[in-house]
C-alpha cells in the first residue's frame, strides 16, 4: 500500500496543476456516470420486470373464468413459449389432476395456493430449456390454482441493450468531461500561470517592477484567482517599496557617515603627527575626534535601531507612562539646562497602564523632547502633557520655536529628512523616524501639527490598558 501511495504521489509531483484538476474532474464525472448507469439499469431492470409482472396478472384474469368452468389443465399451446404466455390450471387434490403431465412445474406452495392456504406469489424458473416468471393464484370459488409464465429473457435482453447504450452515452460523456476539464483548468489557471512566470521572471532578474496582468471585468466580480493575483500585486508594489526605502537608507547612511568619517581620518592623521602639533591644537584635535566618535556611534546605533521592525516580545511588559514621562522630562532638564520643561499629568491618566517595553517608550519620549529642546530659543519653554480621553491615552510635546514649515510636514518623520531650518543644527535626522517607529511598535499613533500660536506640537496616541 505504501509503494502505491508513494507512486501516486510521485505522480502528482510530477504532472502540472492544469492535468491533475482535468484527470480529477474527469474521475469524478465517471464515478457519477458510473453510478447513474448502475442505477439506471438497476431501474429499468425492475420497471421491465414489473411490467411483465402486470402482464401475468392481466392475463390470470383473463383466463380464471375460463378454467373455472373447464377444470384442471395441463397447460395448453401457449407453453411452446413463444410471444404468449403459458397457462395451466392445478386442483388442491393430486386425486384430480388431468392425465397428461403438467407444462409448468407443480410443488407443495402451488398446492397450498389452490387450497387457499398461501396468497399468490412470483417465480422465476427455467422451462424447456428457457427463462420464464411464473405467477401462481387461486381461481374464486374453486380448490384450484391458476398458473401463467412468460419468457422473461426478453427482460434480460432489453436490460443489455439498456446497459449498451447507457454504458456508449457514459463513455463518451467522460471524454467530453475530460476534455472540458482540461480546457476550463488551464483557463481558470492562466492567471496562475502568469504568476508563476512573474514571480520566476522576480527571481531570474530580482526586480519586483514586474506586475501580473489582471483581466478586464466589472468591479466586484473578481474571481478567487483573480483576486490573487490581486494581492500578489499589491505585495510585489508593496516589496517593491521596500527595496526602496532601503536603498534610500542605505544612500542616505552612506551619505551620512561620509562627512564625520572623513573628519575623523582627517583629525587622525593630524594627531598621528602630534609631534608637529601644540598642546593646544593637539587638545582640539583630541576634543574633535572624541566629539566625532560620538556622532558616528550615534548614528550607527540609530541604523541598528531603525532596522528592528518589531519589539522583542519577552521584553514586553505593563508600562506606566506617566512615571516615564516624569523620569524622561528630568533626563531632559540635565541634558538641555536651558530649557524649561514642565509636565502635567491628568489624574484619570496617572495610574493608565500600557503592554510595551520600557525602555524603547523611553527612548521615543527623549527623542521628542530632545526634537522640541533643539528647536526651542534658549529659555524657552517645552510643554508636556498626558492626558485620557475614554479608551485612549494622549501624550502632547510641544516647543515654541519656528514650527514645522507646511512643505516639511508630510516628511518630519523621514529617515534623515531634515528641514531647511534644521540643516545647520546638530542630529542624523533619525531621532523621529526612530520614534515614529518605536510607536508603531507598540500599536499607537505619532503626529505632527502647528501648534498655536507658533512652535510644533507632536502628539502620541495608544490605546490605554
């Protein structure tokens, strides 16, 4: 059993999609064929022999007035079986029987039917060397039993014609199965065919710029394959995007590194000539590239970040933003002295709980304050509030600088997008693409607006718990 199994799937791999749905639409129809024509004999089999069956009764009652007044008889020509049917009277009493020998066999149950003990019954036997039905009943008012057989080989005969033809219609309806199931499987599977070509054409050339082509049709009316195909579109564009972007990180980081690591080989080679160097220029030399290493590390550690695309689950944990709040706004304080943070809580938001991991929420909220810090005049202040509004917590950070331009809105949180007001202050342009990202990360939504009365307000929304 195993050796044919693993033929028949051996098989299957072997053959394409198109060729196993065409052989099983055609199994199955055949099975179907198969069994309407065994039900249809089965059918005309027992509407043939019913018939002859109403054709020995009508011919009983034909005849029962007739051998009642005649008696017991031997049978008569009829016997020679030919179109008509045989006919024979029998008594209950042996002591009456006629003096020739019966045409049709005699037994007790032909007895018991004549003396009334039996009801009339069916039988199928061979005579003369021929197949006949015989039905036995008793004649009304006499001791008798009268005996009618046909030939019922004209049954068997009409049921092989029967089978014949049922068997030529089945056959030849199989084929036109097969060969309408092969044609519907490679159309309904062309755009699967097309598939695979375009995904094999992505593999052979890795460009995802390659679509399917769908057919035309009403909206609405796609089929499962169609919609497919579909979605393989809409993967390949959304692949395609993220080709992309990376290749924009990748340019956009390579761009970035270029300057500080130039700066840093060059100050390098500068204190790698120290001798030739004064205390002091070798001080800001020393100052320059610890400064720089900074910055490169910064950054390297902002790419590292930004490539994780989700929070590691074990870290997750039940989170108190508003204790992060206070702890990031006091971090802020000593980082940036000149500004003025201040913080307000609601009271409904104090005790608010959210799943996430501390330390990454605790990155996105300095990333924000330190965004509002940079672009704040000095003594300025930067406001913070957290607040609930039914099943959400809201978090605002807003700073009273320039604001955000209204062209530079739709890119803040781009990787390394810096607006032509910031170019010439310190950062990678990561601090927000990394904050937007860390709040994705934990199912809430990041925005940037004007605040008014001038200065940008950034907002951070996720469901409470």
């Amino acid at each position: 059993m195993s050796g044919r199994r693993g033929l028949g799937a051996h098989w299957r791999r072997r053959r394409p999609l198109r060729t196993r749905l065409a052989v099983a639409a055609s199994a199955a129809v055949a099975l179907v064929a198969v069994g309407i024509c065994v039900a249809a004999i089965f059918i005309t089999r027992h509407q043939m022999i019913r018939q002859l069956e109403f054709r020995l009764v009508q011919t009983a009652a034909q005849h029962s007035e007739q051998y009642r007044q005649n008696g017991p008889s031997a049978g008569d020509k009829g016997c020679q079986y030919q179109a008509v049917p045989c006919v024979q009277s029998v008594p209950a009493d042996t002591s009456r029987d006629p003096r020739g020998p019966y045409a049709l066999p005699v037994d007790d149950a032909t007895r018991e039917v004549a003396a009334g003990r039996r009801a009339p019954y069916y039988k199928q036997l061979t005579v003369a060397g021929y197949p006949v039905r015989m039905y036995t009943v008793r004649l009304r008012g006499k001791d008798e039993a009268l005996q009618v057989a046909l030939r019922s080989d004209l049954v068997e005969r009409g049921v092989r014609k029967a089978s014949l033809a049922l068997a030529g219609v089945g056959g030849a309806g199989v084929l036109l199965a097969a060969g309408l199931g092969y044609w519907v499987s490679r159309t309904g599977l062309a755009p699967v065919a097309r598939l695979t070509a375009t995904a094999e054409r992505i593999a052979a050339t890795r460009d995802a710029r390659h679509r399917i082509e769908l057919p035309a049709g009403p909206a609405g009316r796609e089929d499962e394959v169609t919609r497919l195909a579909a979605s393989f579109n809409t993967m390949l564009g959304e692949l395609e995007q993220s080709v992309a972007a990376q290749r924009r990180l990748v340019a956009d980081a390579s761009h970035e590194l270029r300057t500080p690591l130039t700066a840093l080989r060059t100050n390098a080679e500068l204190l790698a000539r120290a001798d030739r160097l004064t205390d002091a220029q070798r001080d800001r030399a020393a100052g320059a590239l610890g400064r720089q290493l900074r910055e490169v590390t910064t950054l390297v550690n902002d790419l590292i970040e930004l490539a994780r695309d989700e929070e590691p689950q074990p870290l997750v944990e039940q989170v108190r933003p508003a204790a992060l709040l206070e702890h990031a706004v006091e971090a802020a304080r000593g980082h940036w002295p000149e500004i003025t943070f201040t913080a307000r809580t609601d009271g409904a938001a104090q005790e608010v709980t959210v799943p996430g991991v501390p330390a990454r929420l605790s990155r996105l909220l300095s990333n924000l304050l330190d965004n509002a810090a940079k672009f704040s005049p000095p003594g300025g202040p930067v406001e913070t509030e957290l607040t609930r509004s039914g099943d959400a917590l809201e978090l605002t950070v807003r700073d009273h600088g320039p604001g955000i331009a209204a062209e530079d809105l739709p890119h803040v949180f781009d990787r390394f997008y810096r607006a032509e007001a910031a170019r010439a202050l310190p950062g990678s342009g990561l601090g927000l693409a990394m904050a937007r990202q860390i709040a994705r990360a934990h199912h809430a939504e990041l925005t940037a607006a004007q605040a008014p009365g001038g200065g940008a307000l950034f907002r951070l929304r996720f469901p409470a718990g």
